[in-house]
C-alpha cells in the first residue's frame, strides 16, 4: 500500500512539474496572458525600445520555466510581446537611445489595471528570448531548420535569419548576432514590412516603409492640435525654468507652475527595486525624472532634481539662453555649442543626436528625419 502511495505521489510531482513547464516553439501566440505567466514571479510589465519600440513586454523572472521544444532555457531573458494601441506613438523613441519604463504585477488585478492603462491586448502575440552562449544558437538554429528549411539571409546583419511561415501564420527572426529569438503572430501586423532595433528594416515584398512606420505610430498627437503650450526656459548650465539641476527637489517641482498636468510615476528595475521617480506630461510630451533620497521614494524633500526630457519642441514653447533654438541645423548647433563641446558625429552622418561635454550629466541634442533640432534630454550619468 505504500509503494502505491509513493506511486501516486510520484506521478503528482511529475504532472505538477509538466505543467510548470510552457514550451514557446509550440504557442500559438494568442494566448491570455494569466496563461502563460506565473503569478508567483517577479514579473515585470512595460516599455522597453531596445527590444522594440512600439509593444508592451512582460518580462519574465523565472524563464527556467519555459522551454524551446524541449530546450531549457534557464538564464537566458524571456519576453512575452503584447498589442499596446497607447505606444503606437512615436513619443517613446526620442529619447536618443534605450527606453526603459517597466513596473511590476502581482495578480490578475493588477494585471488588469495595467493592461487598461496601455489600451492593451489580454493576449500575446509573440515572444521574444535571449540566446546568450553559441551552443543555444546551433540548438535553436537547428530546431528551426528542421521545422521550418532554410532561412531567408537578413540583409540588416551579419548572421541573421527569417522565416515567413505562411501555414501557422508567423514571423520568425532570429538574431545571433543581438543573442535574440523572436516569433510573432503576423495575424494583425504588416504583411510587406517588419521593423525592430535588433533585425532593422525587412522587406517582405512591396514595404512601403513610409506608409508602415506612420500606422506604427497612427496615435500620435499632431503638435500643430496642441494649445496653451508650456514655456520653458533653459539656462547656460541646463536648468530649466526655476529648477536647478542636482539641487531642486521634488517638493520644489510640485510647487512650481511647471509641475502643471504631471502625473508622477515610480519605475522599477527587472528585480522589483525602485528604479527612479518620474513625474511625466504626455500630452506635451516632457518629463522630470528625480533620485529617491535617503528616506525613500515618497521624501519629496529629499528626491533630488536629476534631468528631463522635452520629446517634442512642437508641443511646448521653449527657449535656450545660449542661444540655440527649435528647427536649427546640426551644423549651426555645433557653431553656437561649440565643436569643442561636442561628443561624437559632429556631422550627424551616423546618428541623430548631438552630445555635450559635462562631467556630471548627459545632455543630448535630437535632430528628426529632415536632420533639424527637434528634442533633447538631461539626465544625471550613472
């Protein structure tokens, strides 16, 4: 009697652990979410542009639990890929670089709540995993190559790959060269182009890459709409308004006429730690951004003052005591800065921003497609 009880017990402990277990390669990708997640992890939900400009991610703490047709996947970052109408704007892309703004969830509730904050799907649509050693590249390759034949060459990248997979409806990309995977139910995306920060710009055929990056971003707010816009006013050091950098608190914000139509937000990084605090105005498109003090996030007397982003000239008034001003050409820019103070492309041949020289802050100058002074942000170096 007791060897059946072990029995039994034993095949409990193995059906439990065949359920923990979500093999990715065999999703359809629109499954709930409360599916696929566990609800026990620290798992993250939120913008991150590295990984893709315009979609929600989760970001799951415990990736051990999923697999690739049977490969375990265990430390390497496992991301699921999420409708978001919300971030069809191109907003979260002018910050000249990476974007991070993920927060944490810990049930169905807060879930919900999240989802409906972003105008969001309560589905997935694609995945995207980490393929950090050269032994998961061969294994994943060669799952692939056995599903699904040969790869079309990404002419983007050195070793990248895609696959359209007419039958199951999908996109695959794979990126060694970014030590990324991802697979995408191409149900309600563009059947001519694809666009990401790790696979660039593929032409399926007849991309009209215009016409696709404006429904990318179809939510945008016209600057030319916008009334009553902000003034500010930044000094010779970077200040703006009467704000001071490294000195103001977030008391002083509040106070101020700036700290009109903010709504504050606390980030948090992968592990659930406070990340920053974050006073933000989307319909003008400009943000405060503030170090916790010694007492913690809510001291507003002690988070200090550590940058901003002003994302659009267009939607605020703006006016630079050195002289610069919204629209200028690069090359005038670097005339009334100073090609001395400049780090990088003074050209803007290769990129689309200009940095200053400062010891303590990272101060970026973002031209836009016609390579005119459009954006700018502040921020305190790590």
């Amino acid at each position: 009697m007791k060897y059946l009880s072990y029995l039994f017990f034993l095949f409990l402990m193995l059906a439990c652990n065949g359920q923990e277990k979500v093999d990715l390669f065999k999703l359809n990708l629109d499954e709930p979410i409360e599916k696929i997640v566990d609800f026990n992890d620290k798992n993250m939900i939120g913008v991150e542009t590295v990984e893709y400009a315009y979609g929600l991610l989760i970001e799951m703490d415990n990736p051990g639990k999923y697999t690739f047709d049977g490969i375990d996947l265990k430390g390497q970052k496992v991301f699921l890929q999420i409708n978001s109408e919300r971030l069809k704007t191109d907003s979260i892309t002018k910050f000249g670089g990476g974007h991070f703004d993920m927060k944490g969830f810990k049930d169905k509730t807060e879930l919900a709540k999240i989802l409906k904050e972003y105008k969001a799907d309560p589905t997935i649509y694609g995945f995207r995993m980490e393929m950090q050693t050269p032994t998961l590249k061969k294994e994943i390759l060669k799952k692939l190559e056995s599903q699904y034949g040969k790869g079309t060459k990404n002419p983007n990248t050195d070793n990248g790959l895609y696959w359209n997979v007419r039958k199951q409806n999908k996109y695959i990309f794979y990126a060694p060269d970014y030590d990324r995977l991802i697979i995408l139910n191409k149900s309600n995306l563009s059947k001519n182009c694809y666009w990401d920060s790790m696979n660039g710009l593929i032409d399926f055929g007849g991309c009209d890459h215009e016409a696709y990056t404006k429904e990318l971003t179809k939510n945008r707010t016209d600057s030319k709409d916008i009334k009553n816009k902000p003034v500010l006013k930044i000094d010779k050091n970077w200040n703006i308004n009467d704000l001071r950098l490294g000195t103001s608190t977030e008391a002083d914000f509040v106070k101020s006429f700036t700290s009109k139509n903010f709504e504050r937000v606390i980030t948090l990084n992968p592990k659930g730690g406070l990340q920053e605090v974050m006073h933000e105005n989307k319909y003008n498109n400009f943000y405060f951004y503030f170090t916790a003090g010694k007492n913690g996030e809510n001291d507003q007397k002690n988070n200090i003052l550590k940058g901003y982003s002003i994302n659009d000239f267009e939607a605020v008034e703006t006016s630079f005591e050195n002289q610069l001003k919204k629209g200028m050409k690069g090359e005038d820019v670097v005339k009334v800065i100073g090609k001395n103070d400049i780090i990088g492309d003074t050209g803007l041949k290769y990129s689309n921003y200009l940095e200053i020289k400062n010891p303590t802050y990272k101060i970026n100058l973002i031209f836009n497609d016609n390579k005119l002074f459009s954006s700018m942000y502040v921020l305190k170096k790590e």
